[in-house]
C-alpha cells in the first residue's frame, strides 16, 4: 500500500510456522519513518487458518495484529486487522481486510484485494490490485487531502522458495501523488 518509509527502502524480514491442519502463526517486522520523529520500526504478529474447501478451492483467514514501537510521544497506536481470502488453485485470489481504528484513529480501513500467483517450480510471478478506503476521515486522516478517502494499490513481485525459506522481491505502487 503507501510507504511507511517516506519512499526510501528499509529491510523487512518475517518468520512464519504452518501446521499440518491449517493453522499458521508468525511475525514480520520492517523499517518504517512516517515522520520526522516516528518509531523506527514496525512489528507486527499474526495468526490464520488456511482451509481447503475443495480439490480446487480454500479459505483463508487471518487476524494480525500492528506495533510500532519506539518514540512513546509520538501518537501511532496499534491496531488489528482482520483477513478474509477465497482461493482457486492457490493461484486466483479475491480478499477482504477490515481494521477498525486504523493507527489508533477512530477511523476504519478496509481493503479489497485481486491477485494471482502464477507458479513454476520454485520460482513464483504475482500480480496484485487493491482499493483501500476509510469508513471516515478528516485532515488528518486522509489519502493526500481532505477529500480524499480512498487509493488503488497495485503489486508485482517474483518469489523463490528454497528449502523451508521463501524470498520475495516486490515493486509497490499506488496512484497516489
């Protein structure tokens, strides 16, 4: 979605664990800079369950939860998400994510998400398109003005898993100015 990092890169790394029923866990941490004066990093945890439904399709759900330690005098509070993602072959996805107070506003957020995976191998090509939109705003809490409630996100990234490691290289963008 939109840069946490001002549009400078930053290093992000994440851990995750799957069980055989379906049930998955883990963390993902990255450099952010919102402002001047913001934490140096974001931490976030997560909890899910994938679900086949069929041969051909599954459910995915997901509650992650957002931290962003450091600076205790600046006001960016955590907050949780839920995820909902329906699946044909591992390949089509169509999602929903709703987080209520987003950053610690009293403002929602919610996500709509279109992506497919084509994979070959190890190697793994995925386009991605999103709309976000806040349930409410104001001059703080907007997409680039006061009249701005929502933005499109689009992805492309290439994967390669290795072993029991997976490694993503990813172009984000958005049509925000």
């Amino acid at each position: 979605g939109i840069s946490y990092t001002r549009g400078k890169p930053t290093l992000q790394a994440g851990l995750s664990y799957q069980h055989p029923s379906g049930l998955y866990m883990g963390t993902w941490a990255s450099g952010v800079q919102l402002k001047e004066d913001s934490p140096d990093y974001e931490i976030d945890g997560y909890l899910g369950w994938y679900t086949p439904l069929s041969d051909r399709f599954a459910l995915d759900t997901t509650l992650t939860h957002y931290r962003f330690p450091g600076d205790s005098d600046v006001e960016i509070d955590a907050y949780n998400e839920v995820t909902v993602r329906a699946l044909y072959d591992d390949a089509l996805m169509v999602g929903w994510r709703r987080a209520k107070d987003f950053l610690g506003s009293e403002h929602d957020k919610s996500a709509l998400e279109l992506a497919y995976t084509l994979h070959t191998g190890s190697f793994s090509i995925e386009m991605l398109t999103a709309t976000h939109k806040y349930h409410s705003f104001d001059d703080d809490f907007n997409f680039g003005n006061e009249q701005r409630d929502n933005y499109w996100q689009f992805r492309l990234g290439v994967g390669r898993s290795h072993g029991a490691s997976d490694y993503q290289l990813s172009l984000d963008r958005t049509n925000l100015c």
